[in-house]
C-alpha cells in the first residue's frame, strides 16, 4: 500500500529543470529583411534568365515578331490593357466565376470526402472512380456540358467543378487515412467518442491533407475554368479576351493575356495555399526554419 | 498521514482471454489472466516481448474486447503510451486543457487546472510551447500532466520511458514515484526493464509469453525512494529475471 510522503519541496525539480534547459531547441528568431531575400533572389533570378532568354529568341528573329513578340511589346501592351481596364474588366469576371465554382467544388469535395473517409461500403463503392474523375482531362467533359446546360454560365460552373472537387475530396480522404493510428487511440483514452472525436482529433489531424487537396482542387479548377472560357464564349472574361486575340492575330495582346493568366494561378497559390500549408506544417513542427 | 489498510478493489480482471488470427489457425494473446489491484497500488507488468502487455493494456483501457472473461474496473482509466502521443497542432497547455474539457470541467476552470498540472510535472514555463518544441522526456511529462487531467482511478502505463535515455529515465522516476505517492492513483506499469520495475513497484508481475498469463508475482517490500543500482533492488531483479529467462526457455523446449 502506498506510504503517502508530505508535500515537501521536491528535490528533484532542480534536477529536472537543468535538463529541461538543456534538452530545449535553441530557436534564433530570423531577421525579417534577410528572410525576404533568401527567399525572393533565387525567384528573381529566375524571372531575370526567362525574360533575358524570351529577349535572346526575338533579337535572334527565331520566329517572326508578329508570332513571337519580344518583351518590351508585351509588357507595353500588358500595361496598356490593364490601364483601359479590359483586362481589369476581363479579370474581375473571370475571378467572379472562379470563386463561384471553387466554393460549391469545396462543399461537394468536403461532403464526399466526409462520407468516403467515413463508410467504407461508400469508399469501395466510388473511392475508385474519385480518383478517376480527377485524371480525367476536364476539357473531355465539355461537349457534354454544353449538351446539358447549353452556352451557358452553367456549362462552365459544371466542369470547374468537376475538376476540383475531387481533388478537394482525395485530399480529405488521404488526410483522414494518414492519421497517426496512436493519435486516434490517444482520443478515445481521452474519452473523445462520436462527434467529439471528429471535432478535436480526426478534423484538426486531417488538416494537413485537406489543405493539399484544397490547393490541388485551386489548379483544376483554374485550369478548367480557361478551358471554358475559350469554348463558352459569354461576356468578357479572360478566355474570352484570349480567343479574340487569337481570331486577330494579335500576338502581344495573346502573350500579355496569358501573362496576367499565369500571374493570377500563382498569386492565389502562394498567397493562399502555400502559407496556410507552411503554418500548418510549422504548427506542426514538420518545418526546418 | 494515515496508511490506508481497507482493500478496496480498482480493478478486477477475471480468466480473460484474447485470440488473435482466423478461427482455426488462431494464437492466443491472452490466456485466462486474472489480475487484481487495489486502490493505490504500484504494479508493475514484466515479461519477454511479445508476450502480450500491450493487448492487456488495450483491453484494460476499453480500446479492444476480449473474447473470454470478465474486467471490472472503476471508471474509464488513463493509459499513457510509450510515444507521448501529444496532439502536434496544439499546445502543451492546449493538450492538457482539452483532456479538461472532455472530462467536463467547466471554461472557467480549465485554464487553472491546466496549471496546476504543468506545475505538477514542473513544466509551468513551458506550457505554450508545441509537442515538437520540448524533449522526449518532457513531452512524455506532458502526457503525464494530460493524463492526470483525466482524473481517472487508474493510471496504465505502457513502456512510458522506454524510448528515453538513462538520466533523463532516472528522473522521471523519481517524478513519477512522487506524483503517485502525492496523488494515491492506482497504476499499471508496463515494462521490459525488470530493474526498472523493481525500481517502481508494490508488486511485480512476470507474464508468460504467448499465451500470456501470470506465472508469478513477486512482493517489493524495499522503503521508498529506491535506486536503480541498489543492491537489493539489484538482486530481486537479477531474481525476477531468471525468472523470465525460465519462462523464456520452456518455450524453446515446447516447440
């Protein structure tokens, strides 16, 4: 039976409390401005060597200016266009369509990775063909879409979603699948059951997939909502702007239109997408400073 | 302080098997183990891997149901694993709090409480730090603190310190035994490391290997605190372990 000792001041915390300090990471916060440099000179770089190369093949007249303009007319024109707002105007539908899609693509992605993750007479049922969907070129599905909806906004909601959600549900149901066995158990001994185990053990623990998937459903639906753009032709929006150009030769115009269209993918993905990644990863101690 | 003499039973574990493997070609994991413990007991579990302790554990813990007999325990109890098992994208604090929380303690309290705890296992300055920013042995303390936010009856411990290096061992135990003997939690601990279970223990069980069942027990009488390298603490152990090397070898003979 246990001999119950007095409270006393325990002499072991002195002990413990040097090894504590010496056990610690040692973190060196990092300086802010240097920080950005490491991080922006080698994206600098790169920008400087496409352009200088992009410059190269026009002084080199490999094709002719009229189907491959130099920079310094591309970017005249960019600057140009953005100034009288068409693809500003152009910009702003494209983004409006883009957040439409995305987000009814994020709540079917979610629900079907729910239930996927969740059921496993669901998971061998459709598991299969989610992953299926998502290898399947979106632009194959367009003909059908415009069989469905006609040239209509609807035909181009359909295939952005169709593109992204399952890419949104793979990364729930991976995210779900990766979750440390140990953690789960170390839920239940906690007495987290039923909807409390979703709520603060499985959901946080899937976060790091969910997010790749959300950000991988981004580029689908990115690349599908062009591809749409250039077949349904309605109002003006960037696919819409780039087919023109096509149809008038007007090579700088083409070129600058598909510089803002590269622009966009990359701003919403490092912007959005890669930072919650990196907190999350950081959070999670899964990160070399 | 009063000794406490009245045997009030925590746990009672009565001819309990477990099979695992399709019907037919089936192992045993469990064997008809029986196993008793009183109220602030210290028992330890000793045996040669693969003998089974963890699955006990599991079915002491509610996590997996065995196919035979009977468990009876007071409340749901704590189990802490060999990995401390920490939530990474919560805090030390935030671990302990959430413990609180599904226990039901109130908002209010919870953040006191969580403490109260992380002074108990001497981490009060580094409550708001991530699992991933502490050592091995202070996350396992976490644990410890989380565990103990339970307030179970019972306390499992399942290899706790195996994956710790010896200094960082040798104090822990000295926590531990101080933590035990302060708040009276009744405890299971699983080990390998039979000094280490003499080191701890009111009593120390040798499991059987496949199918496990107890073969002996054997009484720890030495006054608190003891060190691993005392003499006597050395040779009951060195007792125990040929007790388990006896065990050991049966098996080579039977095959």
């Amino acid at each position: 039976m246990a001999q119950r000792l007095d409270p006393s001041p325990d002499p072991y915390a002195v002990d413990i409390a040097g090894l504590d300090a010496l056990e610690v990471p040692v973190q060196a916060a990092p300086n802010a401005a240097r920080k950005l440099w490491t991080a922006g000179w080698p994206r600098l770089a790169a920008i400087v060597v496409a352009i200088g190369g992009w410059e190269l093949l026009t002084i080199f007249k490999v094709k002719p200016s009229y189907v491959l303009p130099g920079p310094g007319p591309v970017f005249a024109r960019l600057f140009h266009d953005i100034a009288n707002g068409l693809l500003l105007h152009a910009m702003a539908h494209t983004m409006w369509r883009a957040a439409i899609g995305y987000g009814i693509a994020v709540v079917i992605g979610t629900l079907l990775g729910i239930v996927v993750a969740r059921s496993r007479v669901v998971r061998a049922a459709i598991g299969s063909l989610i992953t299926g969907l998502q290898t399947m070129p979106t632009i194959a599905w367009f003909p059908f879409a415009i069989l469905l909806f006609g040239l209509t906004e609807r035909a181009i909601l359909f295939v952005v979603v169709l593109g992204a959600a399952p890419a949104i549900a793979n990364g729930l149901i991976s995210g779900v699948d990766n979750i440390p066995p140990i953690l789960l158990r170390a839920g239940r001994v906690l007495g987290a059951t039923g909807f409390d185990a979703y709520r603060h053990v499985v959901i946080p623990a899937a976060l790091p997939g969910f997010v790749s998937g959300l950000k991988q459903g981004w580029a689908f639906a990115w690349r599908s909502l062009m591809a749409g753009e250039l077949l349904v032709l309605l109002g003006t929006s960037l696919g819409q702007v780039l087919q023109n150009e096509r149809d008038t030769n007007d090579a700088p115009g083409l070129v600058a239109t598909m510089i803002v269209i590269l622009f966009i993918g990359i701003v919403v993905d490092s912007l959005l997408f890669a930072r919650a990644e990196t907190a999350i990863r950081r959070r999670w101690g899964l990160l070399e400073n | 302080m009063t000794v406490v003499t009245e045997r009030q039973t925590v746990l009672s574990v009565k001819d309990v098997s477990k099979v695992y493997g399709p019907a037919g070609s089936h192992t045993f994991a469990l064997d008809r183990l029986s196993l008793d413990v009183q109220k602030g007991e210290f028992v330890c579990l000793v045996g040669a891997s693969g003998c089974g302790k963890t699955t006990l554990l599991n079915l002491i813990a509610g996590l997996d149901h065995p196919q035979n007999g009977k468990i009876e325990i007071a409340g749901r109890p704590a189990l802490l694993f060999q990995d401390a098992a920490l939530f990474p994208w919560l805090t030390a604090r935030q671990n302990i709090e959430l413990a609180l929380r599904l226990r039901g303690v109130a908002k209010r309290d919870r953040a006191d409480e969580a403490q109260r705890l992380l002074r108990v296992v001497h981490l009060e300055d580094f409550g708001d730090r991530r699992p991933h920013e502490l050592s091995g042995g202070m996350r396992q303390r976490v644990a410890l603190a989380r565990a103990l936010a339970q307030d179970a009856r019972l306390l499992l411990m399942d290899e706790p310190f195996g994956a710790l290096d010896a200094i960082t061992r040798d104090l822990l135990h000295d926590e531990l035994e101080r933590i035990w003997q302060e708040t009276n939690l009744t405890t299971i601990f699983v080990t390998h490391n039979v000094r280490e279970a003499v080191r701890l223990g009111d009593r120390v069980l040798v499991l059987s290997s496949r199918p496990a069942h107890i073969v002996e027990a054997f009484d720890v009488t030495m006054p608190r605190p003891r060190h691993l390298d005392q003499p006597d603490v050395a040779q009951l152990a060195g007792q125990i372990v040929d007790r388990l090397r006896k065990e050991v070898r049966s098996h080579g003979a039977a095959s």
